[in-house]
C-alpha cells in the first residue's frame, strides 16, 4: 500500500512538468573567425573589445579571435583561402592588397562600406587599401618608423640630419659599443626615410622599378656616409640589436617603429619626434606608413556578418578602445579629440603620418625588396659604389619580372600529360614484372599472413603517399607550368631551359657552390667526429658520460637556433667571435664576416660544422664500440702500429656504418637551409646562395605572385643530383663489396 501512495505522490508532482510544452532553443549565432597577428596590449584590448561586443543581444554574430604569429599569417591566408578554407576575415598590413587581390582572396568592399565610415578615417591610411580602382580593406592603424630618443641623453630631438650627426658624434664610442644613432640600415622598409627624402622613387611613371635613379643613388651614399664616414651606426643592425642598445642606454637615438616599446624595459627614458629634415636636400625624410587594415574573406561563408564585423572594428567604439588601451595610432581621426596632449608619444606618431609614403600594395614590390637590401649592404659594406649598386638591382629586377612576365608558350599540353602517363605506365609495368616472383613466393608461401602483413601497413602507406608522395608528384609537375595567383599556363621545358642554358645566370655558379659545401662539409663532420669518436671510445679517459652528453648538445639544439646564435657572434662590432680574435693579435675588431664571400662562406662552415659533427661522432661511437677488443690484440700481438690497426681494422670495419652516414649527411647538407638563409643571408650579393635557398627565393623573393615554376624545377633538379649521387655510391660500395669478398 505504501508503495502505490509513494508511486502516485511521484506522478503526481511530475504531471505540472509533464503537461510543460519543451522551450524552443534559442537560434545559435553563426560564428566568424578572426586571425590576427598582435600581441601585448594591441591583443589584449582588440580582445576585450570583442568580448563585450560578443556579450550584446543586438549582435547577430559571434566573433572568435584567433592569434597567429605575423610571420605565418601571410602563407597560412594564401593557403587556406583559396580551398574555401581559413577566417571569415583578418587584420594584417595593407602592402599584401595586390597579391591577395589578384588572387580573388579578398572581397571588393567599394559601395558595400557606409560612406560616413569611410571618410571619418585619417586622410592617409584609406589609399594604400586601394588597389586597381577598388577598395579592399578597412584602415585600423597605421605604422610607421620615427625617431626615437633617449631623453637621458638628448634635452631635444634634431631638426635636420646635420643637428643629428653633431649630437650622435659625442655620444658613439664603438669601443665601449655606444652609438649616437642605431636603425637597421642593411634594410630598404628603414632606408625608406632618407630615399624617399631626397626625393627617390621606386616605380618610375610608367610602373616599372626603377631602383638607379639620381635620387636613390643620393640616398644610398648618405648611408654610407652615417655608418661609414661619421661612423655613428653600428654595422649589421637587426630589430633585437636596435631593441637591446636603447632599453640598456648604449643608443641615444633609434629609427624604428611603436613594436619598439613592447620590448622597452618599464619606464625607459624614450620620446618620440619626426624624422628631421635631411639638409643635403631640404625635404622632410618620409618612411614607409603601413596601414593595418580589416580584410573580408571572398570565399567565406558569411560575407554579410563579415562585412559587418569588418565596419565595427573600424567603427569608433574599437578604435576608441584600441587607441586608449592598447596604445595603437588608430586611423579612426573621431577619437584622436579624446587622447589627452600627455600621451606624447602616439601624437609623435600622429605628426609623422603626414611625412610617410605608403608602402607600394603592387605586387611587383616582392620582386625589390631582396635586390634593394642587397644593394644597400654592398654599399654599407664598402664593396659596392651606390651606383653601381643600384645598377645591379635594377637589372636583377628587370631580369626576375622578364622572366616572370615572358609570354606563355604554346605546348602540347594534352600530349605531355599522354607521355607522362606513359610513361608511368611502362614505370609500373616493369615493377610489377622485376618483382613479380618475390612477390609470387609470398603469397604462394603464406598469402594470409603476407596480407595481414600489407593490411597492418596500410596506414603508413597511405599517410607516406598523402604526405611524401603526392606533394612529390605535384612538385615534379608544377615543374612544366608557371603558376602565379593559382593561375597554372603550360610552358614546357622552358623552365628548365632557362636554368640548364645559363639564361637565369646563377644556376651553374650555384650548383658549384653547392657541391663545394657539400664536400667541405662532409670531410669536416666525418674527420671531427671519428676523432672524437675514437678519444671517447678510449676506457682510460675519465668522465667519458659528461663528455658524451656535452659533445652531442649541437646536434640536439633545433637548427635555425643554433644559426641565429653563430649569426650573433659573428657580429663585427658585438660578436664574441672578433672579440676573442682580437684579444690574441688578430686585427678583425669591427670586420664584417658578410662583407666578403669567402669570409661569409666560412662563417657558414664554420655553423654548419658545429651541427653536423655530433652525428658523426655518433654513429662512428657505436661503429667503434661494436669492433672486437681481440683484433687490436691481436695486432699488437703481431706487432702492427698505431695507424695500421686504425687503417687496417678501424676503418674497414667501421665502412658499413659510415657509408649510409656520409650518404645521409651528404643530403642534408646539399640541402641545408637553415644555415645559409639565417648565418649569411646568401650574402654578399647572393654569392652564399645553396641551390635550395635559391628555390626558395624564386617561389617567395622574386616576382609578382612568386615563380612557383622556376623554385619547382630548381627542386626537381636538385632532386635528380641527389639520386644520381646516391645511386652512384651505392655502386661503388657495391662494388668493393664484392672486392673484398
């Protein structure tokens, strides 16, 4: 009876919620995906400001901010886009416009954008987002180098270039490493002020690059003349350098940009003003301005919620926000009025604006940023005059966009992909046949076992052809086209014409190089490894384990840190590297390794050494450890020396451990990349330059959308020297092999 009272007492407290009609659910807002590259206080208040936007019921979206590292953002918005793929919009500088514009990666914003939001932006930062007659992005900020000062060290900013070499003067002492003036002079973006001062251009009235004018020439001297006549610049300036010299004091004045002051240490004496007047000519100097903008995906799939977040963090409630908090030169003019005069600094930065020049959105841009730096570092290294520097870089421009722009030849397209198919036929055909009585036994032998065999190594043959073998086939191909903007034009064997004639002018020189590296390399890494080798394989040497550990650290250090470390100590004026020549007679204190080949080869050599010994003293240890006490007894016992047992019993039996090593280290030294683009730079003026630095520059340095073509065929050939190397030793060995039997 109590059971059905307490049944009944459930039912009926139930039945109220029971009869309740379910609560329709509430409709999701869709989502869009914002990347962005900022950091510190610029990301802190940019995510503030979205989650209080996120928060208000009127917002039809829901905006999810996504960081990415400003280096990868430009690659992974090339490759994402285009497959439907990546944000629904992003912030990033406006000098990529052309490329992602002929690309069709950015959606056309003219006539979709309120038009009083547009003209309550900062007359200077709407036009760079302008490319061919349309709008494409929305300004946010803009960026520019100015003149920073320590106020310790100077009561008031110069007005013109000569007030600025009196007071620098007085304040370097490059014996105790201080400099009255400190920017990275090797680089066109910082060089930009004084070409652009005395009146320069980069792209004549035509469009055309036109690098050796009278202009840039002047500017290019005056360098010169700051580095190398006043000696008030310190030689081969990086951003870290620039940042470590102000924060600790050894800088009295800096050109460089806000990014400065997120690395300053707290409550660094530092003032900002606009660059001076250059006296030599009068004018203004005059930056690059980088205007930050707001893109909209042209393939994502809400367009009308993009284009709408796109407006409001332009809007003046962001960029209030931004400017307040995040201490960003916005380019919304309304809120300057509520920026008190105290914040001197971004009013410093808001009366440089009017001197800047926006850095040039075509895509022709990529082809002179490398050629001008180079031209800039010969000069600034003695080796070059300004002329004939910048005659130089002009015909390398004139050459890369020749080349990139030649007309597109007329091939039998469907016939190449015929013989290519052919050809993989007959490749496959004869496979299957050489194999096919292997292949007979196994499966005659035990056909269940040999499939489960195949079945469990189903995964990684599918993870190698997805990964290794597809991207192989793809590279081969792209060989015979010239791909540009995700356009693909059928050009034959011209690329590879190109390069094998002698047309491109650096392939054989460089392909030399490469083998010369390859060899020097190798011998350094195997005869510094077997030695060490052999002294740790002594049992009377003590504290043989610290040894080891210590010895093989090189190896297990990532590579590009290891270069930037070497970059660093091979400075002229900082490096350890002429310190430590210097204090033993050797007169090298303030010598540029960069500025001469040969001297810049060994600086490679010499980084690339230190990571590749341990490998070798690896493999040649284990060799080592692996050989019969009782031979060397044995040997002794008949009298044999020192070096007969170490040609006679050390190196026979260490053969078959070293070959595949050498092998090996041979590869990754022909293709090593890290060393050459981090230490050297392929400097001076490319003579540095490994076949594989040269891919990457024609794919990503040279040529409006970059000559994907001419990178895949230099990899494609690179490919083919390495197997023929590889099948060349395997026959030797192969040969003495069967010698020895």
């Amino acid at each position: 009876m109590k059971r059905h009272v307490w049944w009944l007492t459930l039912l009926l407290l139930g039945a109220p919620a029971l009869a309740q009609e379910p609560a329709a659910p509430s409709p999701e807002k869709p989502k869009l995906i914002l990347w962005h590259a900022y950091r510190g206080a610029e990301r802190e208040a940019l995510e503030t400001i979205i989650q209080a936007h996120n928060a208000d019921p009127r917002v039809g979206y829901t905006l999810d901010p996504l960081a990415t590292p400003y280096d990868a953002l430009v690659d992974k918005i090339t490759a994402a886009v285009p497959r439907g793929r990546g944000p629904d919009l992003f912030i990033f500088a406006h000098d990529t416009i052309g490329d992602w514009a002929e690309a069709n990666l950015l959606e056309r914003l003219d006539g979709k954008v309120d038009t009083t939001l547009l003209n309550s932006f900062l007359d200077e930062t709407v036009p760079p987002l302008i490319y061919r007659g349309a709008l494409y992005g929305l300004p946010l900020a803009f960026k520019s180098a100015a003149l920073i000062y320590r106020t310790d060290k100077i009561a008031a900013p110069p007005q013109t270039t000569d007030e600025m070499v009196a007071l620098a003067k007085p304040l370097t002492n490059a014996d105790n490493g201080t400099y009255g003036l400190v920017y990275e002079s090797g680089l066109l973006y910082f060089h930009a002020g004084w070409l652009f001062g005395f009146g320069g251009t980069l792209f004549g009235p035509d469009g055309k690059p036109r690098l050796d004018a009278p202009e840039n020439v002047a500017s290019l001297a005056f360098a010169a003349e700051l580095a190398n006549t006043h000696k008030i610049v310190p030689q081969e300036v990086n951003g870290a350098l620039v940042t470590a010299l102000m924060g600790d004091g050894k800088a009295a004045m800096a050109i460089t940009g806000p990014w400065l002051f997120a690395d300053l240490p707290p409550g660094a004496p530092v003032a900002v003003a606009p660059l001076p007047i250059i006296s030599k000519s009068g004018k203004r100097a005059r930056p690059f301005m980088t205007a930050e903008a707001v893109f909209v995906n042209a393939k994502g799939s809400n367009k009308a919620f993009a284009l709408e977040a796109a407006q409001w963090l332009a809007g003046e409630q962001s960029a209030l926000a931004r400017l307040t908090k995040g201490r960003q030169p916005v380019a919304y003019k309304g809120v300057w009025d509520q920026l008190p005069k105290t914040e001197t600094i971004l009013w410093a930065f808001r009366a440089q604006l009017k001197d800047t020049v926006p850095t040039p959105n075509s895509p022709a841009m990529k082809s002179l940023w490398a050629p001008m730096d180079n031209a800039l570092n010969l000069v600034l290294h003695g080796t070059s005059t300004p002329q004939e520097a910048l005659t130089e870089a002009q015909s390398k421009v004139e050459g890369v966009i020749a080349k990139v722009e030649a007309p597109v030849e007329e091939g039998p397209f469907l016939g190449f992909w015929a013989l290519l198919a052919a050809f993989a036929v007959v490749a496959f055909v004869w496979a299957v046949q050489r194999a096919k009585d292997a292949y007979a036994q196994r499966f005659l032998y035990d056909a269940k076992i040999t499939r489960l065999a195949y079945l469990y190594a189903a995964p990684a043959l599918v993870a190698m052809g997805v990964l290794t073998v597809v991207p192989f086939v793809v590279g081969i191909g792209m060989g015979f086209f010239r791909h540009t903007y995700g356009r693909w034009d059928f050009v034959g064997l011209s690329n590879y014409r190109d390069l094998l004639s002698g047309t491109d002018g650096r392939f054989f020189y460089t392909l030399g190089l490469t083998v010369g590296w390859t060899i020097v390399n190798v011998f350094a890494h195997v005869s510094i490894g077997l030695a060490l080798a052999l002294l740790l394989n002594r049992p009377t040497l003590k504290g043989r384990a610290v040894y080891r550990v210590l010895l093989i650290v090189p190896w297990a250090v990532p590579s590009y840190i290891t270069a930037l470390i070497w970059k660093g100590m091979f400075h002229p004026d900082f490096g350890v590297v002429n310190e430590a020549l210097s204090k033993i007679g050797f007169p090298v204190k303030g010598m540029s390794w960069m500025a001469d080949a040969v001297t810049a080869f060994s600086a490679n050599l010499i980084t690339n050494t230190w990571l590749g010994f341990p490998f070798m003293m690896v493999v040649c240890l284990g060799a080592l450890q692996s050989i019969p006490s009782d031979l060397y007894e044995a040997a002794r016992l008949d009298g044999a020396s020192n070096w007969q047992q170490f040609t006679r019993i050390t190196l026979p039996l260490l053969r078959p451990a070293l070959v595949p090593a050498v092998l090996l280290g041979s590869v990754w030294t022909f293709n090593q990349f890290n060393v050459v683009y981090l230490v050297s730079g392929g400097g001076p003026d490319g003579k540095t330059d490994l076949l594989v630095t040269e891919a990457f520059r024609w794919a990503f340095e040279r040529g409006p959308g970059g000559a994907f073509g001419l990178s895949a065929a230099y990899s494609t050939l690179i490919f083919l020297i390495l197997l023929g190397y590889t099948l060349l030793i395997n026959r030797v060995t192969g040969q003495v092999d069967k010698a020895l039997e």
